[in-house]
C-alpha cells in the first residue's frame, strides 16, 4: 500500500510538470508563428516597394511641365 501512495503523490507533480512543458511549448509556437508572419508581411511590402520603385524608375520622362501645363523640359 505504501508505494501506491508514493505513486499517487507523483503523479500530480508529474502531471503539472507536463501541462508546464505543454504550455512552455504552446507558447514557443506561438511566437514562432508570430515572428513568422512579421517576415512574410514585412516580406510583402519590401516586395511592393521594390517592384513599385523598379516602375517608377523605368517609365520614360516624357516631359517636365510647371503647375499651368506649360512644358519646362523636354528630354
């Protein structure tokens, strides 16, 4: 009878001590998850940036006008 109430004593700290592994991992994942998504969207907008930058570079000027309409330049 004695080792069954040694064994029923262990199994609550044995038990918390896996549901605090279990929620030190959720965590880890989580921010893991979280950190993942900061790249993919920061990934994005680099993206967007750097194909917008490369059109606007790109386009000829055709010609530099002042506020009126008048042409100032003419490449």
């Amino acid at each position: 009878m004695l080792p069954k109430l040694t064994l029923i004593n262990l199994e609550p700290k044995t038990e918390n001590k896996h549901r605090t592994t279990i929620n030190n991992l959720k965590e880890k994942v989580n921010k893991i998850q979280q950190d993942l998504w900061s790249d993919k969207v920061l990934q994005k907008i680099l993206s967007t940036l750097t194909s917008t930058l490369s059109l606007t570079t790109s386009k000829k000027v055709q010609a530099v006008t002042d506020v009126s309409g008048q042409v100032i330049d003419n490449p």
